[in-house]
C-alpha cells in the first residue's frame, strides 16, 4: 500500500520525533520510512495500523481534523517508545498537514490564485492575507481605504524565529535533496514552527514548500520540476533574510487567516471559472468576477476530494449571501451583492450579513469587460511582472486579456499571433491533469489555423511569451471566429466546456497551415543564463559539492566566458561567487580542513538567484513586445 493511505502530520510532531532520536538512530532513519510503504493498514475509523517486525506496530490516530497535531496520537508498542526509530519513521512517510483550516485553503495557491485582469487588477494576489498592509488593492478597489498606520517593527522573538529559519534552510540547501533526508528535513520543520508561534507564518509556509519539495524529489514524484524546488529554496531564503535583518515591515509577517473588510455594496459580473486542483488532494473551483470600475474578484469554493471534487464543483452552488446560482451560472451572470466582505486578495467572504441578487450577465464584448481586452499586452505583462516580483511567494499572475489568430500547434503548444501584428504566443493548457478538458480543447483550436479568439488566461511568468488560457470566446466583427451557443454568452470555460465540430467556422475547420508552424523567438531560451540556471538547480541537486566540483580547474573558465561575451559580468560574477564559497574549506588552528559554514554558500547561491530571476523576468517582458 501507498504512504498516501496514512494521515497527514503536523510539522511540529515530526520535528519533535526525529529530535528525540540518538544519532545512530538518525542513520538508519531513511531506510526505516522507505520501508513502511509495505506495511501500512487502514481500519475504516481512520487509523492507521504500521507493523515493524513481531514486537513493535505503530499506531496513528489521527484527530477530527483527520490529521496528527499532537505527538500522543502516534504510539508505538516498542520498548524505546516514544523515542523508538519505528515512530519517527512512520511520521516521517506521512505527508506534511496543511496548518491553514481547510476552509481558508488558497485556491490558487496550489493552481489558481485571484489575480487582476492585465496586471491592472482590484486585487492583491499575495499568498497569505496581510492584515496589516492596507493599501491592498482588494479592499481599496472598493473604497474601503483604512487610514495609514506606519508598520511596527519586528519583534526580537520574530528576528530570531527567522534567523534559526535561515540556518536550518541554508543547511538544506547545502545538503541539497541527495543528502536532504528526514533529519535535514526535520530540523527546517522546527524552524518553520518556531517561526509559526513567532507570527511568522508566510516563513513557515515557504519552509513547507521547500519540505515538500525535497521529499518530492528524492521520491522522483512524478510532476516534480527542479526548477520549482529551485524556485522554493529562492523564496525561502529570501524571506528569511529580510525578516532576520529586522527591517523587514509587519506586512512581511503574513498572516495565518485571511482577513476580510468591509466592502459596501458591490455589483460584479462574471468572467470565467477554473478547477482548481491541488496536489495536496484539494479540489474545487474559482469563478472570476469584475465590476464596473474593472477590479477582480473571485468565489471559491475548494475542499478536499480531488479531481472529483474539482470537476463537481462547476456546477456547484454559490454560497455566498443566499444568491440561487451555481458556479457556471455565476460565471455567465452576475450579482448585486450587499454589506460585502472583501479580502485583501480580492476574495467575496459569505458572512452573516452578506446578501446577494442574481443581476444579468454580460458578453466579454459589453463593458466592463471589453475594457479588459483592450490593454496592449506588453503593458498588461510587464505590470504582472512587477505584481509577481513585489510578491515574490509563489503566488499566481494576474489574469490576462487578449485578442489573438490561431497559427498551429508547435510541439506541445498551440502558437497564436496577437492581433495587430503583435508577437507569437505560445498557449499551454492552464492545467495538464488528463480529467480536465484543457488539454483536448487547445488541440481543437490548434486544428483551426486562421481561428480569431479572444483569450482570457494567465501568463507564465518564467517562460518566454507564454499564456495559458483559461476560457476563450469570439472576436466581435471577426469573420473567421468561435460559433458558440447563445446560453454561453460569448464565452467557453476551457476547465470545464467542451469545444465541438459545431463552434467552428467551416472554412477553418481542417485547414492547413500555410507555412511551417514555429514557436517564434525564445530570448529567455537563448541566452546563456540557462549556464547560471543550471548551476543553480545543481546546487540543489547535490548540494555544495556538486557545486564545488562544477567549478574546479577549466570548468570555471567554460562556464563564465560565455555569460560575459554575451555582456552578463553580473551574472558571471555572481556565479563565480557561488563556485568558490562551495569550494571554500577553512582550517583550524593545527591547519586541519574543517566543514565549512552554510551561511556564506548561502548567501552567494542567494545573491546569484535573485539576480538570475530578475534578468529572466526582464527577458520575459520584452518576449511580449
């Protein structure tokens, strides 16, 4: 059986098993959770029962929130219980809990986060909600400005909740996932809980991230991009050292729940709906909203139940204010909704005092909406880009709006040239899962060259010109553009509506390219950062060593000529940086070679990650223009 079969497990009580381990114990820690998978047995009641030998059996009995948050609820039979290598290796291949209440999971956190339409949104799309920063545009967007209150600064117990924070995860990284095992990971668990009882809880939710990145990679889960640990470690550390210099505002903190203000009377219409599917088993949906002013809004409705639950939840009913609509009804209409509360991401909260009417819905071609279409792209990028790097959490980009000429399919994606001669774009399914209609309705449109669309999605902020598209609709005048049915009012939500031979034009339908299809330009993929890129991920990979030995004798040389032909010296020396300090072995005061500190190779792995995201950001944009 699975590890999937056992409950998820508060941080705090892994983190506390492994410390009670002596150090033989930690050796075999590893192989101990590699071998639980073959043992585990589920009684229907939710326990889980794991057998080590004859004389010792785990029990983990997790409570009505269905997860382990206390270390008495995992026992084991054995006489060096609790501080027994069967108990912490049982805990150790349970998955990590989510410490957020189910009900306040972001839905696009894991795919999907509200984000205004063309960067130019009402909402905010930060990963957690900062009761503190009140010029969020969520709540301001709709006139409930609070007064400015200069931030209070950190507390000492903050600053050394985060200074412990940036140890355990520059040890992480050090190690990188080939040594990353259980212990590595439990102590970057305790950081995160400190840093959590310390008020710190969008550190601790990066340092889960990282966790969870690390056990995807040494599992080799399918999905799990380097790149994206990569990503991880960046946010991490990056969060850490601004919160351990003490500057850092009390914005900086996040907050645990989402906080909501007062919104007034609202009167928002619909865009779009997208499933939202998470890997940590989460499934639901998010319906896009935008009122007259052109601020964004979102109804979610995300709970656990996985692709089920995701692909039920379109037609699911609205709860918000008693409004007798479903998801796809609210996505075509509209509601006038009264005493609203708003959340600094832009989220519509259904509190007591919330009511709500149906009102009608609007075609993308009537205002407000066709005002969101209207923003050259380039413009609407470069204002996600700068959204994206303010935030800098992992969060979704904004929506954006365009009107685009279907070319053909390239490999795997669909390309489609902006109109008025704008450039190619590449459009990738918003969601790769098989159940989800994604994937087959972009091959359908990439069988139509010659097709105008108005394409409304997200766009990738790591990859050159890239969108992926999250509904589609007809271009208003266009000759040669989508046919849909009158109920769909001029649009077709690509997670859930199934494009057919009848929504064509038949003088598209089948048509050949009149050319060979290519991609376009990549500067992102020609340029020479992909050597820093490498490096990096290297790091990573296998931890300071590799590092080390990538830049011993010749290879130096081999990897930084390029970048400075190419006129990166920053990045260049950056790297060359990063090279050294891993390759860095100080001697004692008898002149034996000593390990070592993590924090100077952490710093430099930093610095030339923040400095390699920022130059692929700036070549991203000008992939728009």
């Amino acid at each position: 059986m699975s590890t999937d079969a056992l409950p998820p497990v508060a941080p705090e009580v892994l983190a506390e098993a492994v410390e009670q381990l002596s150090a033989r114990l930690r050796k075999k820690l590893d192989a101990a959770i590699e071998s639980c998978a073959a043992n585990i047995a589920a009684a229907a009641d939710g326990s889980v029962d794991v057998p080590f030998g004859e004389d010792a059996v785990v029990s983990l009995r997790p409570g009505p929130s269905g997860a382990v948050v206390d270390a008495g609820q995992a026992v084991c039979t054995c006489l060096l219980a609790p501080r027994c290598l069967h108990r912490a290796a049982v805990l150790g291949a349970a998955p990590i809990a989510e410490m957020g209440a189910p009900g306040e999971l972001e839905a696009s956190g894991e795919q999907g986060r509200s984000g205004g339409l063309n960067g130019s949104s009402g909402t905010d799309s930060s990963g957690a909600s900062e009761a503190g920063d009140t010029s969020a545009r969520g709540v301001g967007a709709v006139g409930a400005e609070a007064p400015h209150e200069p931030a209070p600064a950190l507390t000492t117990a903050q600053v050394r909740a985060a200074t412990a924070l940036w140890q355990a995860a520059a040890e992480a990284l050090s190690a990188g996932v080939t040594a990353g095992g259980a212990v590595v990971q439990a102590e970057l668990l305790r950081a995160a809980h400190t840093a959590r009882l310390a008020g710190l809880p969008r550190a601790e939710a990066a340092a889960l991230r990282v966790v969870r990145g690390l056990r995807a990679a040494r599992e080799s889960s399918q999905g799990q991009r380097l790149g994206d640990l990569t990503g991880a470690f960046r946010e991490l550390l990056s969060e850490a050292a601004l919160l351990a210099s003490g500057s850092a505002g009390a914005g900086a903190t996040g907050s645990v729940r989402r906080a909501y203000g007062e919104g007034g009377s609202l009167r928002v219409y619909g865009l779009c709906r997208e499933p939202v599917l998470s890997a940590t088993g989460y499934g639901g949906v998010a319906t896009h909203l935008v009122d007259p002013a052109g601020a964004c809004y979102t109804v979610s409705d995300v709970r656990p139940g996985g692709l089920a639950r995701a692909k039920g939840a379109g037609t699911a009913s609205v709860a918000l204010g008693g409004a007798v609509l479903d998801h796809g009804g609210l996505a075509r209409g509209g509601l006038r909704i009264v005493g609203a509360t708003v959340s600094q991401d832009g989220r519509l909260g259904a509190g007591r005092g919330v009511s709500a009417t149906p009102v009608r819905g609007v075609e993308w071609s009537e205002e407000p909406v066709a005002a969101l279409f209207a923003r050259p792209v380039h413009e609407a990028m470069a204002a996600a880009l700068d959204a994206g790097s303010s935030e800098g959490d992992g969060t979704a980009a904004p929506l954006l709006g365009c009107d685009v000429v279907v070319v053909g399919a390239a490999g795997e994606y669909l390309v489609a040239r902006v109109a008025d001669d704008g450039p190619l774009v590449r459009l990738r399914p918003a969601h790769p899962h098989p159940g989800l209609p994604h994937a087959a309705n972009l091959r359908r449109l990439a069988r139509c060259p010659g097709l105008a669309l108005r394409v409304l999605g997200r766009p990738d902020l790591e990859r050159a010109a890239t969108l992926r598209p999250l509904a589609v609709g007809p271009v208003p005048g266009a000759p040669h553009t989508l046919r849909l049915p009158e109920e769909w009012l001029g649009r077709a939500d690509l997670g859930y509506d199934r494009l057919q031979g009848g929504h064509f034009p038949p003088e598209v339908t089948g048509a050949e390219p009149t050319g060979p299809v290519t991609a376009g330009p990549d500067p992102l993929a020609d340029a020479p950062l992909w050597r820093v890129r490498r490096l990096l991920e290297t790091g990573v990979a296998g931890g300071r060593r590799a590092v080390a030995e990538a830049g011993r004798g010749a290879e130096t040389a081999a990897f930084v000529v390029p970048l400075r032909r190419a006129g990166l010296g920053g990045a260049a020396q950056l790297a060359e940086a990063v090279m050294a300090e891993a390759d860095r072995r100080p001697r004692d005061a008898f002149g034996r070679l000593t390990d070592a500190s993590a924090d100077g190779y952490a710093r430099a792995w930093l610095a030339s990650a923040v400095h390699l995201a920022a130059a692929e950001r700036s070549l991203v944009a000008a992939s728009w223009s």
